[in-house]
C-alpha cells in the first residue's frame, strides 16, 4: 500500500505525456494538411497555366491573320473602326508604305541641297576671308609708305654760297612795276589772227637758213 502514490503519479504522468505526444502529432498533421494544400493550388495554378498555353497555341492562324490585321487597320487610320477586309487593309498599307517612302526621298534630296549651299557658303566664306586678309595687307603697305612719305624732310633750295652780280628776272621786274593783282593776266595769242598762228606752211614760207 505504501507503493500506489508512486505507481499512481507514475502512471499520471505517462498518461500526461501520451497526451502531449498526440497534441504534437495533430499539429504536425495540421501544418502537413496545409503545405499539401498549398502545393495543391500551386499545381492547379500551373496545370491551368498550361491548358491556357494548349489553347492559345491550338487557335487557326486565320485568327492570328485576323488580328493582326485589325492591328494594321488600327495603326494605319488611329481613331476609326478597324477594317475586316483584308485587301482593304493591305492596299492602304502599301499605298501608306509608297507615301512614307517618297516623303523619305524628298527629305533626302532637301537634305542634299542644303548641304550643297552649306558647302558653297563655307567656299565664298573662306574666298572672303581670303580678300580681306589681302585688302590687310595692302592697307599696311599704304601706312608704312605714308609713314615713310611723312618721316622725309621738304624740299629747300641751298643758299647760293656766293651772291649774284646781276639780279634775277623776278626780282628786277618786281624793283620796277609790281602787278596789279586785281586783273589777272590774259594771254594774248588769242587775238592773234589765225593765219598768223597757223604753222602749216612755214616750211614753204620760211625756209631753213643753210
């Protein structure tokens, strides 16, 4: 009788511990029942992904056609209703292609015109530059010869070292009448007669002295 409480508590506790032992294990089942559903959706999500993949790539290429040429219609008039009739839709796109291709050309030849005249203002540009430099150059002549011209002294006559015994022209006309500056001098040959200033005839008139 002395043994039971020992017994007793001995088997309470593998009691207790039986119980633990199956709380564990449903949890444990718990948490393996909810990784399985996930990896269920998970394969759900892809078999589905799939089956959309089969139907996608099993459609006729009349649809592929079809769509891709309401695209085309769509790009080519934005804003209207696309059309169904293919030949339609392939006529404006050539005719669209021909446009783009010849407004392409004009661009093209544009461009080569203006770098034409590009090329021919950097001629007469540098043709200018050319002139202006030599229309430098001879400036700067013209000022060294005028600063050569402006450096010589004027001309001045050196005293005779001697005085005349006669006195010139000038100053024995100037001693005796000086002009009246009033009138100027008039030449007088022209009230000459002309056939006395005609010198045609002088050979036959007057004769060379031998």
């Amino acid at each position: 009788m002395r043994f039971l409480p020992f017994y007793s508590s001995g088997l309470e506790d593998s009691y207790g511990n039986s119980d633990s032992l199956k709380e564990s294990g449903s949890k444990k089942r718990v948490r393996s029942g909810t990784c399985a559903s996930d990896s269920k959706a998970h394969r759900e999500k892809m078999r589905r992904d799939k089956l959309n993949d089969r139907q996608t790539h099993s459609l006729s290429p009349s649809l592929f056609l079809c769509a891709w040429f309401q695209e085309l219609s769509s790009i080519l008039e934005p804003g209207k209703q696309p059309k169904m009739d293919k030949s339609v839709i392939l006529g404006d796109a050539v005719r669209m292609v021909v446009q783009l291709r010849d407004e392409a050309q004009k661009l093209k030849e544009s461009y080569d015109n203006l770098q034409e005249k590009v090329n021919e203002l950097k001629a007469e540009k540098s043709e200018l530059r050319d002139e202006k430099q030599k229309l430098k150059a001879e400036k700067d002549k013209l000022e060294q010869h005028l600063k050569a011209l402006n450096s010589q002294p004027g001309f001045l006559p050196h005293p005779p070292a001697m005085p005349s015994p006669f006195p010139a022209p000038h100053q024995v006309f100037a001693s005796k009448m000086m002009p009246y500056l009033g009138y100027p001098g008039i030449p007088m040959w022209q009230f000459v007669p002309p056939a006395a200033v005609d010198t045609s005839e002088d050979h036959a008139l007057r004769p060379p002295v031998a």
